[in-house]
C-alpha cells in the first residue's frame, strides 16, 4: 500500500509508513476514532545499517509534514565517535542505589573511578568493563566506548556474524545493580518486537562476565542536544536556541515513533534532547532503556529532572506523561530555559519572558497545554498533538509571507465570505465538525435544511439524543434567537469537550456579552493552538468590545496562515482603518486570494480605503488603477468611481492641476479641475440610469451640479 501523504512516495509497512514513518490517511467513512472529539480524561496509568569505512552524504528531505527544509547530516565513519578518553566525569557520579554523589575529589586528590558510597556502603565502578578487542557472545568485537547512559556505559561493536554490520552495546552501570539488570532484561523481552522507522532497532541481549548487554542498530547522526551544543560554540559560548519551526519539525519526525509506541501500550518515558538523533535526513528515537509497559504497575521508572511529569512517581507513566517530556523538550529546544530543573521543574517561565513566546502565541499554549500539572488537561495522544502541533507550525511559517494553509479536521470553513457587512457577525464564524464516532453522525449528516425552525423540528426524530445531537439543538437555538432555551440545553450537557465552550462563547457573542465570549474561546484556543478558528472568534469578540489593536493580532495571524478565512482580512482591515493605517487596511484586503468569491469585495475595500480621507494622489491613483481592472456591474463601478472623483476634487484645493492618473491608470500627465468634474458627471449620469424613481433624479441632479461652467 502506498502513502496517500501529499510529498511522500514511501509504503505502509506494520501500520506506518516506511518513508515519513506516519500511519495511513484515513478515507472518508473510515471508522476511526474522530479528532474532533475529547472523549475523556486520560488514564494516569495509563534494519541494520552495513558497516562503512568513511563518510556519507544523505539526501535532503523537508520535515515536519514537508513544510521546512532540514539540512542532513552527513553521517562520518562511526569510529570517529568512539571516546578518547573513557571517563565519567566527577560530577556526573551519583551512587545507584541512595543517589548521593561518589567518586569526588579531596582537595588535591582525584575522586576514584570505583570504590563503596560512603553514606550508604554500596560498591560503584564507573570504567568501561569492556576494552577494545574483546568479543562479546563470541559474535560483537567491541571497538570502544561511545558515551555514558542512565544505564551505563555504550559501546560500538562490529558483529562479526552479520556483514560486520556496526553495532551498540549497551551494558549496565554496575553488574551488582539488580535494578538496572532488571531493566536491560525487560527491553530484551518486548523492545526486540519494535519495529518503526523512526526507532533504534533493538538486535539481541548477550551476556559476559556476568554482566548482560543490549545489541543495537548503530544509528549515526547528532542528537538535538549536539546540535544545540554545536550552535552555542558557533555564537561564542553563548546559548543560540534552536528556530521554532525548526525544533517543531524535528518533534514532528518523532511523533509517529511515539503514536506506534503509545499503540502497543508502550511508554518511552525518558525523552530528552539526548535520546533523539538526526540521522541522514530521518529523526530516529534512540535509548530504549527507559521503556515500560503501561500496565506494568511493578516496573522501575527512569526520567530526568526538568523533562519528566509532575505525577510519575505516584502514578506511573502514561501517554499523558510522554508528551510532557516532549512539550519540555520544545521549551528547551527554542529558549534559553535556565531554572528548568530546578525552578521552572514542572512549569513554564511567563510569556513575557522570551520574545519566541511573545512573537508565537500558538506555540506557547502549545507549551502550556503538553505541559499541564493536571494529566488530563494535557493533550489526549499523540495523534492529537500532532495535528495542533502542524497547526502552529503552519502559524509560525505564514510569518514569512508565504501561506502554507491545510483544511481544518475540526472546524468547517467560514460560514459567509461576501464581506458585504461593515460589522463583524459571529453567525458567519467556522462552525464544529461532527464526531464521526457518534450515534446519531449517520443522521445529522442527513440534515440538510438550514431553517432553524425546521432543523429542531427534524432534530426530535433522531434515533438517539447524543452529544451531538444536542449540540446541533444548541446551535440552531441560538440561530433561531431562542437565547433562554438555548442556555438551559447547554446548562444540561455534562461534557468538558472543548466544543461546548465554542458553543458557550457563540451564546454570549449573540447576547453582547463580549468579555464573556472571550473568555470561552480563549479557552478552546488553549486546548487547540493549532486551530484558526479559534482566533478568529477571539478577533472578533475583542473587535466587538473595541479592543482593535488585541483583534487586529488574531485576524493577523489568521489570514495570514490561510487566506480563505476571507472575513479575518476584513476585519484585519477594519482594525487598521480604526487606527488610521489606510496602507495597512488595503494590505489586509489583498490577502484574500483571487480565486475567492469574496475576491471583488475585498477590492472594493481596498478601493475605499485608500479614497476614503485620502491626502495625497498616490492613494487616489492607486484606487484608480484597482477600478480600471475590477470587473463588477456598471452601476457599482461608476458610484465607486464618483466616491474617488469627489476626493479628487476636494484634494486638488487650490491647485491648477492634478496627476491625470487618478481618471485612470493608463492616463498621463496632468488634469484641471473641469476634467474631474466632467469624470464625476459622467459617473453620475452611469449610476442614473440604473436607478429608478427619487434615486433617479438625486442622482441627475448631482450630474448636473458636478458639470463645470461653460460659456454656451
């Protein structure tokens, strides 16, 4: 089966696929799980690579849903990374089983490598027990040591028996570390059947000299801690942190790995910035040693202070625990996070305080809800926080003028995209997508009058009342401007999803109460940063409220992620007229994609901004040159055209002449007032004879007042 995926041309192989390592799309009627849906609180338990000899280049592919461009890395000879000098460095030597430190100096004398813990008698010994040379399982020839893990020493080994394939070997920190013995023979017995393009490949499990060994694909590449590393030394020792789209679209690589884990009832647990790494042009999840079955209430915990959740300890890991540690890592990632082990543990400096989190207020509620103390106010899985993280990345991308926009799983497009209304109407707003999932999906679908009267009408013969029956109830009350009955239907849905806040806020938008209405969207924006139409409600309950500045934000980012949200352009442009940016007003209207049916009125906005107090003939030419190529009926052009001529000859003042262009884009050189004023008849006399009656006449006689004295 191929990759349906828009970019990728790679195969579903175990349910995943073999290129972009994501699940299959879903067709439509495909009985799933619905994204749109919360269902409910989280549970709190809830190929080998041939040996080289030298370095090679990798092809260049773009991550994170094939919206940013990654460079590769070039993968060198693996013996490259073997470590000159195999020591763990004092500071890093803690006793295994008290966790005091060991192993420190004395004044002049060097802390010692092995010895007992003074506090509590334990032995530890942090050398390297394998040398280079030696054969393990009379299969793997170490070479040497490569790094120091939670779990003891690595080392890279050549496996004789298969290609002289390199190898990891991941031993254990002490062989009298009953704990960690238990752990290394519990990844043998269920990580062996990992099998995902994004995961390190576990081999085999050997045993020598009383100490047991996990044999691993090599994977070579940087981790994204030696890539931050790497960035600091090229700013001067000064910490450089990663772009956010960036750091997004590495997560993005990883996420699938977590989705397979979290599927087989899998927890990683120990994700960091140290135990991914860029591979070539793929991001591979690396350390499996901290991995546990969900439902295995007896099992060690691994994690690392200022990654791991809040509640492992007391209730274990679970998926909500996993994407915690990713939420942390993006926060290490894009800001220079001091005090995030110690201080900020389990909690996020203000917004305030990084101008990454100023600049992307998506990214930070993305933060902020991976983050949560509370498991089950974190997102539902990692499928979910894909699609949100998508969404921000999208957000963050449009900064650079270009949209990269994507139909929404959750919302319908905008209800009306004429843009003809000067007000903002919260009836034109996105609406909800109906869960798949529910009972009665089949029957609402089937629904297709628009008649509030007859909707609750048709709404009495549905098979059940389920959750989503009763919202399409709510929303066809407040249509209908039942306010009081739709209030008491929504006082009886016991749900938390986050759509009977949408439908909350939506009542008090139709009822005026705009700060209460604000506060209910705000809070769907937390649960989904990754969603539009979230913003674009809070853009217009603060326009509403007068709050210009705060909705022209929101109908900024908006429109500028996806120009089909036609009606945030207007009221971007509506913000920016407030505040007398007439350039900006007309930026704003030319967002709207020509392709739009809301395309024509935009321009007419456009044309109006720019004549509407305009000072200068630069405005009023350029409005001439968007009339010459605007394509709408005669009568509508000619009052748009007089709208300009009147300008014009307020502008012209004492002047003898103006630019000719404000007649019209092809015209050169100069005019003098009785030319404006023989254009603005001419208009008057088009819109006449399109109009009937008392409009009829108003209109000849503004011809007639326009005509300039002549001497016949």
């Amino acid at each position: 089966m191929r990759c349906e995926r828009p970019g990728c041309d790679g195969t579903i192989d175990d349910g995943y696929c073999d290129t972009c390592g994501l699940a299959p799309l879903l067709r439509p009627g495909t009985a799933a799980s619905s994204p749109s849906a919360r269902t409910g609180p989280l549970s709190t338990r809830s190929a080998g690579s041939g040996r080289t000899t030298g370095s090679r280049t990798a092809s260049r592919r773009r991550f994170g849903g094939g919206l940013v461009d990654v460079a590769p890395i070039v993968q060198a000879d693996p013996a490259t990374a073997i470590m000159a000098n195999a020591e763990i460095a004092e500071d890093k030597r803690y006793c295994a089983k008290c966790k005091n430190p060991v192993g420190r100096s004395r004044g002049d004398r060097p802390g010692r490598p092995s010895g007992f813990c003074p506090a509590c008698g334990e032995p530890f010994n942090f050398t390297p027990k394998l040398v280079k040379g030696d054969l393990i399982g009379g299969q793997y020839e170490v070479v040497g040591a490569l790094a120091h893990g939670g779990l003891g020493w690595i080392y890279l080994a050549v496996d004789r028996n298969v290609s002289d394939r390199w190898v990891v070997l991941k031993g254990l920190l002490n062989s009298d570390d009953e704990d960690a013995l238990a752990a290394a023979v519990a990844e043998r017995r269920f990580l062996a059947q990992v099998e995902h393009p994004n995961i390190v490949k576990i081999y085999n499990f050997v045993e020598h000299d009383g100490a047991g060994y996990i044999v691993m694909e090599f994977v070579g590449g940087k981790s994204l801690k030696t890539i931050l590393k790497d960035r600091m030394t090229a700013n001067g020792g000064r910490i450089d942190p990663l772009p956010v789209d960036q750091a997004l679209a590495y997560m993005l690589e990883i996420m699938p790995a977590f989705g397979y884990l979290h599927d087989r009832g899998l927890i990683f647990c120990d994700f960091k910035p140290d135990n991914v790494i860029q591979s070539g042009d793929q991001m591979r999840l690396i350390d499996l040693g901290a991995v546990v079955r969900v439902d295995d209430l007896d099992a060690d915990i691994y994690g690392t202070p200022g990654y791991q959740a809040p509640e492992m300890a007391a209730e274990g890991p679970s998926i909500a625990s996993d994407l915690f540690t990713i939420g942390r890592t993006l926060a290490v990632l894009t800001t220079d996070f001091r005090g995030y082990q110690s201080t900020f543990s389990d909690s996020l400096p203000a917004r305030t305080e990084f101008d990454v989190y100023e600049r992307f207020e998506s990214f930070y509620r993305l933060l902020l809800r991976a983050t949560r103390k509370e498991a089950a106010a974190r997102f539902v899985d990692a499928a979910e926080m894909t699609e949100q993280m998508l969404g921000v990345l999208r957000q963050v991308l449009a900064t650079d003028g270009t949209p990269r926009p994507a139909p929404s799983r959750l919302f319908t497009g905008e209800l009306r995209t004429d843009l003809k209304s000067d007000i903002p109407r919260w009836q034109d707003l996105p609406t909800p997508l109906i869960d798949l999932t529910d009972e009665a999906a089949a029957f609402l679908a089937s629904v297709t009058v628009t008649d509030p009267a007859e909707v609750l009408t048709l709404l009495r013969t549905a098979p059940a009342q389920t959750f989503e029956v009763r919202l399409r109830e709510l929303r066809a009350r407040i249509d209908q401007g039942q306010f009081d009955e739709a209030a008491r239907t929504l006082r009886a849905i016991d749900n938390a999803d986050w759509r009977v806040a949408w439908y909350d806020g939506l009542l008090a938008l139709a009822t005026g109460r705009y700060d209460d209405a604000r506060q209910r969207f705000d809070a769907v924006y937390s649960a989904l940063p990754g969603e539009l139409a979230p913003q674009l409600a809070l853009g217009l309950c603060l326009e509403l409220a007068g709050a210009h500045q705060a909705a022209a934000g929101y109908y900024d980012v908006v429109s500028r992620t996806d120009p089909a949200y036609t009606t945030a352009a207007a009221g971007l442009a509506r913000c920016r007229l407030h505040a007398g940016d007439r350039s900006g007003a007309v930026e704003a209207y030319n967002r709207v994609p020509g392709t739009s049916s809301a395309y024509r009125s935009s321009q007419v906005g456009a044309i109006r901004a720019l004549v509407q107090g305009a000072t200068d003939h630069d405005s009023l030419s350029a409005a001439a040159a968007l009339l010459d190529r605007l394509e709408i009926e005669a009568a509508q052009l000619a009052a748009l055209r007089a709208e300009l001529l009147e300008e014009a000859l307020r502008g012209i003042g004492g002047r003898d002449t103006i630019p000719a262009t404000v007649l019209g884009a092809t015209r050169v050189g100069q005019v003098r007032e009785r030319d404006v004023r023989f254009a603005l008849e001419s208009a008057y006399r088009e819109m006449a004879q399109a109009a009937h009656g008392p409009e009829k006449i108003r209109l000849v006689d503004l011809a007639n007042a326009s005509r300039p004295r002549t001497r016949t």
